[in-house]
C-alpha cells in the first residue's frame, strides 16, 4: 500500500487560484451573505462620509495585504501545517491524505486562530456578531484553501 504523499511544490497556479477563490469569498461573505448584520454590528452607517467607499480612503492597501495574507495562508496550508501534523517522510514527502489535511486544518484554525480572535475581540469589546461573522469568514477561508490544495492534487489520496 502506497502512503500518500503531499506535493510541496504546487505552483503558482495553485496560490493564483487560492488568491481569486479568496477575493470571491470575502465578496460574498461581507456583501451578499452577511454585509448587513456585520455592518450593523460595527456600528457603521454606509451612508456616512466616513464610509470608505465615499470617502477619500484608498482600499488599495486594504486590499493588497488581502492578497498577500491570502498567498501567505495558501503556503502555509502546503507548507507548514503537514509538518506541524504529520512529520516528514524522507526527503519533500510529507504524509498525510486529504480527510487528515481538512481535519488538521480544522483543528489548528479551532484551537488556535478561533481561540485568539475571541479572546482578542473580547478585550476590544467587539459585538458578539462581528466575531462571528470574522471567524465563519476565517473557516471558509482556510478550509477553501485546502480544498484546493486537494482539487490541484497536492495531497495525493
């Protein structure tokens, strides 16, 4: 029985695909899907001339350290977490499957990113509503990311 392996150099494909997938989600996440509660929450009014889309505020930085942390949690997906799992396996063979990979994803996000941000947000008195609308953001983005990493067949089944 052959152990599955994950390929460590996906190729810039896989982080463009993992960029763009990003940038729908968030999209969809904080426009169609949750834009009213999270705006609400924030205690925000898009009518306000402090509202970014009105005022002089540039999103091009907002949204280019977006990209980058996208591209940053893409590596970190192929790269980091199968050794922070799993160990390596002789030399750029890292075992692991594809159900471990979306387990162990889950379960680092759970334990470490979901516990910090709650922790975070309450010592910032952030609303109930934009911590959960952040983390469910979060899952969707870690968990896209690796079904990705398994649609480009970088965790060999």
């Amino acid at each position: 029985m052959a152990i599955p392996v994950i390929n460590v150099a996906p190729g810039l494909w896989f982080y463009v695909t993992a960029a763009i997938v990003d940038f729908i989600t968030g999209a969809l996440w904080y426009g169609k899907l949750f834009a009213h509660p999270w705006v609400r929450a924030m205690r925000r009014d898009k009518n306000s001339a402090r509202w970014p889309e009105d005022s002089n505020m540039s999103m091009a930085a907002p949204m280019l350290f977006s990209l980058l942390t996208s591209c940053a949690q893409a590596y970190f997906v192929v790269h980091a977490m199968p050794h922070l799992l799993y160990g390596i396996n002789g030399v750029h063979r890292i075992e692991a499957s594809q159900d471990k990979a979306v387990l162990g994803v889950f379960w680092l996000f759970t334990g470490f990113q979901a516990l910090h941000t709650i922790e975070s947000a309450l010592w910032c008195d952030r609303p109930l509503t934009v911590i959960a609308v952040d983390l469910g953001r979060n899952l969707v983005r870690i968990l896209s990311t690796t079904g990705i990493a398994i649609a480009f067949g970088i965790y060999d089944q």
